[in-house]
C-alpha cells in the first residue's frame, strides 16, 4: 500500500513538540482509541529497538499492537513499526521548525497480510482517518504545554 502522509501546525517550539513525542506516557493520551502503551525492553524511550505493548479498542474489542522504534533523530524524526494482528505497519513523526512554531507530519504505511488483504479497498480511507484522528489529538495534547 502506498504511504499515507498529513500534517498539521503547532505553535509550540520543535523542541518542546519532541520532547513530548519522545515520552512513551504521551503516546497514549493521543494515539486513537489507546488503552495501553507500555514499554517492555531496556533503555530510554525512542532509542532504537525498543519495544512496546500496546492494545486499542475498536468497537469494545480490545486488539493488541506490538510496537518497535525503528528510527530517531533527535528533534525531527520518530518513527515505529508495528503489527496488529494480521495488519503490520510502519508510522511516524517528522518535525520541522516554522516561523511561528513546529510542522508535524505524520505517515503511516500499512500492510495487509492472509485474509486481512480482502480489507485493501478500506485500507487507504482506514489509514486517512486514523492520522487525521492521531494528529488531531496531538494537537490537542501539544497545545495544553507550556510555551517555551
């Protein structure tokens, strides 16, 4: 499937923006419908190979979601892959500073395996709703930080 890619404006600064993405407690207060967010392997949040447990609920079934940071660079990339169930991908965060505060750009690429694959002609209207949803809410929590 091809990548999915939006963006949205924050007036708080690149570095305050990061620093909240970079905390595992934050993902849970914006990441859709979000009932657990738990890292499960050593080292600091958003170092490369760790790992987490998450689980969302979607019509009060509760899915599990194994996640794996896969990139970071301090103050402009976080990046995951992930596997729900049968439907693996791969997300992030890319910042960059604007005049008057920070532009996030959030891309998903899903990937849709066995009988999941009778799902692709929703695939891209179920990914285009879940990063408006995600950046949506991230704006939301971002904007109740203080200004720095």
């Amino acid at each position: 499937m091809s990548r999915i890619e939006s963006s949205i404006h924050v007036q708080q600064s690149l570095e305050d923006v990061f620093a909240f993405l970079n905390k595992s407690e934050s993902h849970r207060k914006f990441i859709p419908r979000c009932v657990e967010f738990t890292q499960t392997s050593e080292g600091a949040f958003g170092q490369v190979g760790v790992r987490v447990k998450s689980a969302v609920r979607y019509f009060g079934v509760r899915i599990p979601i194994d996640y794996e940071i896969i990139e970071h660079e301090m103050n402009h990339i976080l990046a995951m892959k992930g596997r729900m169930g049968l439907v693996h991908f791969r997300d992030g965060y890319i910042l960059s500073r604007k005049a008057n505060g920070t532009k996030i750009k959030f891309w998903l690429k899903l990937h849709l395996t066995r009988w999941a694959k009778v799902f692709s002609p929703f695939a891209g209207l179920i990914g285009k709703v879940h990063a408006w949803e995600t950046l949506r809410n991230l704006k939301r929590e971002i904007t109740r930080l203080p200004k720095s």
